[in-house]
C-alpha cells in the first residue's frame, strides 16, 4: 500500500473514531459491523493477507518515508498494550511478557486481566466486555505461545487484528470453539 494512502486512512479514521466516541454505543456498533462503516467513510478494508501474505506491503510501508503500519515497541513497564487501528485492532506483547509465556507463567487468569486491563485502557471495549474478550485473547494468546517465541527477537511481539477479523470473533463472544479456532488459525504474532 502506498504510504499517502496509508495516511490518508489514518486521517479518516482518527475524525471517524472521534464521532463514534460522541454516539452512546456507537463504538460498539461500529465492532460487532465494521466493515461497512469503514466503507461508507471511504477507509480502506484490509484482509488478513495483507498482514501476513508473502510481500506483507502493508507493514512494510516506504522505507524512504517511514510510513508503515510497523509498530514501536512497548516498554519493559508496560507488557501488554493494544491499539485501535484505522485496519483493525493490535496487540502488543513486550520482550519480557513473551519471556514468561515462553516459560509457562503467568497463569491465564493474570494474562486475561492484563489483557482486559489493555483493552480497557485503549477504549477498545467498555469494561464488562473487555473482561471477557480479555479472557478469550489471553486464551489465543496461550495458543500462539510457541509462535511468538519464534516471533520475539528481544523487542518484542505484535498481533495485528484487521477489522475484518475482529468483528466475527466479536460477535460469537471469542469464546466458542469455532472463533477460538478461527482466531488461532488465521491471527499471528509477528516481530517488532
């Protein structure tokens, strides 16, 4: 993707999210449907190839200006973070937290809070709610503990979740075998 249209999404989706956040429930709404809300506001749907496929273009952005969906790393006093983004949501693990899941702590409850603590905190989702996506994706991210180990190479791991990907799982509450399943087979952690 060029790095123009990479910002102009940017733009669009910092006003849109501005008016989802003045509407009681609209940020929710935009959640369980996004996609066509992104579209009647002329922003970009991506899929999950676009993050994972072969060239990737979307992270790789231009290296001549910077402009790329590339994320920062987090730091050592905030393991887990997590970004609304103009294509989806996005997960960010630092170096220390991929440690302790890559020796089997901390224990799903602790990754659950944490995870419901992040999604709260980025306004992902109200608190009843992110309470139990949290449980849920500290679940994938259970599943996911040999790849970000492959992933992590000392900075860290990100989990880039499009908007495509995010309402379906969403919708079935994350908890079902089904979206568990789809979650686990279709989201990635990659490295930072």
């Amino acid at each position: 993707m060029d790095p123009a249209e990479i910002k102009l999404n940017e733009e669009k989706f910092a006003v849109f999210l501005q008016k989802l956040k003045q509407k009681v429930g609209a940020l929710d709404a935009f959640q369980l449907n996004p996609v066509p809300m992104l579209n009647n506001e002329r922003i970009d749907v991506i899929s999950e190839q676009d993050i994972y496929g072969p060239d990737r273009s979307i992270l790789q952005g231009n290296s001549k200006s910077g402009t790329s969906i590339r994320p920062m790393a987090t730091t050592a006093t905030n393991k887990m973070r997590v970004e609304m983004k103009w294509y989806g949501v996005v997960i960010y693990l630092n170096h220390d937290l991929c440690n302790d899941l890559k020796i089997g702590g901390p224990v799903m409850g602790t990754l659950g809070a944490l995870t419901a603590g992040a999604l709260g905190a980025a306004s992902v989702l109200t608190a009843g709610l992110a309470a139990i996506v949290g449980t849920a994706v500290a679940a994938i991210i259970g599943l996911k503990t040999a790849e970000i180990a492959i992933a992590d190479d000392g900075n860290g791991v990100y989990i880039p979740i499009t908007w495509a990907q995010w309402a379906p799982m969403l919708a079935t509450g994350f908890m079902t075998p089904v979206s568990l399943g789809l979650a686990a087979a279709l989201i990635h952690p990659l490295s930072m």
